[in-house]
C-alpha cells in the first residue's frame, strides 16, 4: 500500500524536464510580449502584468519540484 501512495505522489523526472522546459518556453513568450511595444507606458503596463503573472507561475513551479 504504501508502494502505491509513494507512486503517486512522486513526478517522473520525464515530467519534471517538461514542465522546466513549458515553463523556458512561457517566460520567452512573455518577453517577446515586452519586446514588439515601443511606447514607454505600454511597456510598463505589460511589465508589471507580467511581475504579477509570475507569482502563480513561481508558486507552481516550486510546488511541481518540491512533490
């Protein structure tokens, strides 16, 4: 019984290389999000949505490699 709990608690290392590289590939979205603005108000507009985004982002990576 306790195999099986072990089992499904714990995340492939398969799993966890494609969630890192999900995760690479999200925060280059973003910053080709910043980089097609040229205006300095829209810039700063998209920045701090992005800090603010980053946030969940943050709490879900560290609890995906943490199990």
């Amino acid at each position: 019984m306790e195999d099986q709990i072990d089992q499904l608690s714990s995340v492939s290392t398969q799993s966890l290389i494609s969630f890192g590289i999900a995760i690479c590939i999200h925060s280059l979205i973003d910053g080709l999000a910043v980089g097609v603005y040229d205006e300095l108000e829209t810039i700063v507009i998209l920045a701090i949505s992005i800090v603010v985004h980053k946030i969940p982002v943050a709490v879900t990576v560290g609890q995906t490699f943490r199990s």
